[in-house]
C-alpha cells in the first residue's frame, strides 16, 4: 500500500495551479505553489465559464466574489447590427438552482479572487524561486 501523500509541490500559480492548491488544502494536505512570474498577472481578456465548470467553484469565499464580479445568466442573447434581438439561447444550470448556466469574467478579476482564496487556504508560495531558470533562458546547466 502506498504512503499517504501529505504534503505537494505545484509548479505553476495559473488557474489550474491555484485551484489544485484550494482544494488539495481542503484536504489537509500541505501544498507549496512555485510561481515564476513575480507579478502574478495574468494574460488575455476574459473567461467564459459554461454549466459544468461553474461546478468547481463552490470553495468558501470563491463563487461569492464570482458572481460579485461576473456577468452571469442562464441565457445567452444575440444581437444584430441594428441593436436588435435575434435571439436568446438558454444555457440552464447543472451545477444547481443558486448556480447560474453562463458566466463571464474578467482574467485578472479571476486570478484575483483565486489568488485571494488560495493565499487564504495556508498554501505555502514562492516565487521566483533562487536558482530557477525562466522558460525563455538560453542557458540550461
């Protein structure tokens, strides 16, 4: 039988990064999150979050700050040029009756939050950590 696994190294701080870190740390398990970027920024403009992936969000403090910040909808409109509706495409919830279907939010707004909540879960971060090469380096040892 396998040790149990106490303790964890995450190399990378993006979303996937920050959501392991919460929910390994709702287990009790001591997390590190190594992040080279010292700015912790993110790229891109924003994420649109269907159904199933409004799922994940349920950590204490996350899906609060989410709707705060989000345009959120079980519906999609479209529009044409004029302004007018074309139509409305509904996008109803799976994730349950206080989870909407659709949501919008800015990248920074959810690496905020995320980082928000993981910095709150008592996971252990670094960055730029010494002797850590960045990505784009043209000397490797």
């Amino acid at each position: 039988m396998a040790a149990p696994i106490n303790k964890v190294l995450i190399i990378d701080g993006g979303f996937s990064g920050m959501a392991a870190a919460i929910e390994l740390r709702k287990h009790g398990i001591d997390v590190e999150l190594l992040e080279l970027n010292q700015d912790w920024r993110s790229y891109g403009a924003g994420n649109n979050m269907a159904g199933a992936s409004m799922c994940v969000q349920p950590q204490p403090g996350v899906m609060d700050a989410f709707m705060e910040e989000s345009a959120a909808s079980n519906s999609v409109d479209g529009y044409i040029a004029t302004g007018c509706r074309a139509a409305r495409l509904p996008t109803p919830s799976i994730a349950g009756h206080d989870v909407p279907g659709d949501c919008a939010i800015m990248r920074a707004s959810l690496a905020r939050i995320l980082a928000d909540v993981t910095r709150a879960s008592g996971t252990h971060m670094r960055r730029d950590a010494d002797g850590a090469r960045r990505p784009d380096s043209r000397s490797y040892p």
